[in-house]
C-alpha cells in the first residue's frame, strides 16, 4: 500500500527566510508525488507534481520540489517566504497503474511570521 | 479561480433531511471524485467515478450516495446523515479515468455541510 509521512505538525518561518516543508513516501515501484496547498475555507490547490525525468520540479508561486530515490522524500521548498503564504500544505502520493487512490500525508500548517 | 464547481457552498440539515451536493467541471475530465475533509486533517476519499462508473467505493454508509449522471456532473445525495458526518466536502476531477493517470486533481471550493 502506498502511503506519505509528513513528520512535522507545524512549520514556522520568518518572512523572507527560505521554507521548506518535509515529505517521504513508502511505495512499491515509481511514484507519482503531488503537492497541495489548501487556503482557509478553501478547496485545494495543485502546486507541483513529479512524474518522471528532472529530479528538481518547478511549481506555482514559486514553489519547487526535489525528488530524492534513495530519500523516498520529496520536500517542498521556496526560497523566500511571504506571509501569504501560510496554509496548509498537503503531500500526496499515486501509484502508476494503480486504481486512482491519491494517499495524502497528514500535512502541515505552515505560519510565515511578519 | 477552480474551474470544478461545488454547490450549495454551505447547508444545514436535519437528521431527517434529505439534500444533495452538486459539482461540475467542464475540462472534459473523465474521472470525478467525492472527498470528505475534516478541518485541518488530510482529504479522505469516499468516491470515485471513472469514465462515469463507480469504481471506488470506500466502504462508505448508505446514507451518502453518489451519482454520475454525465461525464461533466457529479452528485451526492445525502440522506438521515449523523452530527458526525458535519464536514467539508470536496469534489474533483481529473484528466484521465484509467490506470496510467498521471494527471493531477482539479478540487473545487467545498460545501460545508453541517448536520444539526
């Protein structure tokens, strides 16, 4: 079964200060991975998604993402943060060929601080 | 702005209630999904239709019942639902509807459903 750790509940940056938001994934075979943000009283939002190729990903907002094999990780990162920033931040894994299950992490409320 | 439409984007109701959530996207995707969200926790899966069938049911009460009645609408008819089954539920869609999807999913705004 496939499934996603995003281990920290919350993360807190400084505004300005580089962010990154943690994920690692346990499935059989080549994964799938997809960020989400999700904004108060809001439905979520696609930021980036690995298929295959360039371990480094480019999303909305400024957001990137690395693959990393050996890791089975695939964190969320932007270089400066801004307070617009703060949301909840969803990690997702989809196994190819599989049924269209999206397994999310639990995720992470990130707070950028003025 | 989400091009999957939800509505009502809230509704109260009573246990006895019978009332249904609507949604609808014109990106001509093919497979749809109904998730239920409890704040601040992750996305749980309830449906999903792929090429307008059922193919996930996530042992889910007869008291939510989906329907697909076009490949652009999706419906959840809700019926006698529990003060536990108060939450926000999100509807999706994405491209393709069989194995190889590498596509990811479109989620519209919600509708908050609160059962009185």
């Amino acid at each position: 079964a496939q499934s996603v750790a995003q281990p920290e509940d919350q993360v807190n940056v400084a505004e300005g200060n580089p962010l990154t938001v943690k994920c690692t994934y346990s499935v059989s075979g080549n994964p799938y991975l997809f960020w989400y943000v999700q904004y108060p009283n809001r439905g979520l939002q696609f930021l980036l998604k690995y298929i295959t190729g360039d371990n480094l990903v480019k999303g909305s907002y400024g957001f990137e993402a690395e693959f990393n094999k050996s890791q089975t990780s695939f964190h969320l990162k932007k270089p400066s943060a801004l307070v617009s920033d703060s949301a909840l931040y969803f990690c997702a894994v989809r196994v190819p060929y599989g049924n269209n299950r999206l397994a999310f992490g639990k995720g992470n409320q990130v707070v950028v601080i003025p | 702005d989400t091009e999957v439409t939800q509505t009502p984007k809230h509704l109260v109701m009573g246990m006895t209630n019978k009332k249904s959530l609507k949604c609808e996207q014109h990106m001509g995707h093919r497979a749809m999904y109904w998730y239920k969200q409890k704040a601040k926790k992750p996305p749980e899966l309830m449906f999903v239709y792929s090429y307008e069938k059922l193919s996930i049911n996530e042992s889910v009460p007869s008291r939510f019942s989906p329907e697909c009645p076009n490949s652009s609408l999706l419906n959840l008819h809700l019926h006698a639902l529990q003060p536990e089954d108060s939450a926000l539920y999100l509807c999706a869609s994405s491209q393709e509807g069989r194995a190889r999807n590498t596509g990811e999913l479109f989620f519209g705004e919600g509708s908050r459903l609160t059962v009185l």
